[in-house]
C-alpha cells in the first residue's frame, strides 16, 4: 500500500505530464502568429490557425521578379526549375529565401545567355481589402534587391 504522500506525487507528475500538448499546442500558435506578423507567412500555413480569418493564402500571393541591365529593367517569368522555391519564398518571404532565389534567378540568367544583368529584384505582395469600399489592393509583403557584379552575385 502506498502512503498518501506518494500518490499525491504521482499525481502532481500525470498532471505535468498531461498539460505537456497543450504547452506544445500553444508554442506552435504563438509561433506562427508571430511568423505571419514579423516574416510575412501565410496565415494558411505553419500551423495554419489564422486559416479562416483571411484571404491571404499562398495561392492569392504574387511573386514579381525583375531583372535590370544595360539594355534595361524588365519583368521575367519565373523559369520552371525555379518554381518550388519561388512557391516557398512566397509562402513566407524571409529575406535568406529572397536572396536565396534572387541569386538562383541571377545564376539562370547568366545560364541561359540573357544578356548581362546587374540586379536582380523579387517581391511578394498579397491583395488587402479596404475595410469601407472592399476595394482590393496590393501590398508588397517584403522584397529584396541583390546586386549582380561579375560572374558572381553579392548581396
């Protein structure tokens, strides 16, 4: 027979061990709150609890990508190999994934002979709605701008 001590104990010890998921839960929650306000993540990702409160979904997001040279700046289309991670950064634009795919742009361009670049500039910007009018419009989300030299991009 155990003492009323002892399972007080072991009480003490399933209830510790039983608030463990809901602990967890609540870090996953204030995680991705804070990922969707301070990197721009879709709030239908990362856990996705701000799902049904907002039509910023990755799929309503814009990825535009520029490139500028001597002959000018113009807007390209995303090349295929590149779609994956351009779906990633537009999902959560942090700057390591911008600068990421901007010198994986700048390395496809210099690939496939597109004349010289030097900069090479992506955006992602997603549609708000005017609270009064619903009016949609664009806000740029983050961008980044890389500057190409030579036969390697800085930064």
């Amino acid at each position: 027979m155990t003492s009323s001590s002892e399972g007080d104990g072991h009480a003490r010890t399933d209830s510790l061990l039983s608030s463990i998921p809901i602990l967890l839960l609540c870090v996953v929650a204030l995680h991705q709150v804070y990922l969707v306000h301070a990197q721009g993540l879709s709030p239908w990702k990362g856990g996705g609890f701000g799902m049904f409160s907002t039509t910023d979904s990755s799929q309503g997001r814009r990825l535009r990508v520029t490139v500028s040279g001597p002959a000018g700046e113009r807007e390209i289309d995303l090349p295929d190999p590149l779609w994956g991670e351009a779906s990633l950064a537009s999902i959560l634009p942090s700057e390591r994934r911008l600068r990421a795919l901007a010198q994986a742009i700048a390395a496809n361009q210099r690939r496939q002979g597109s004349g010289p670049i030097s900069r090479v500039d992506v955006s992602v910007s997603h549609l708000r709605y005017d609270p009064r009018t619903l009016a949609p419009q664009p806000v740029i989300l983050r961008e980044h701008s890389l500057k190409v030299e030579g036969r390697s991009p800085a930064r």
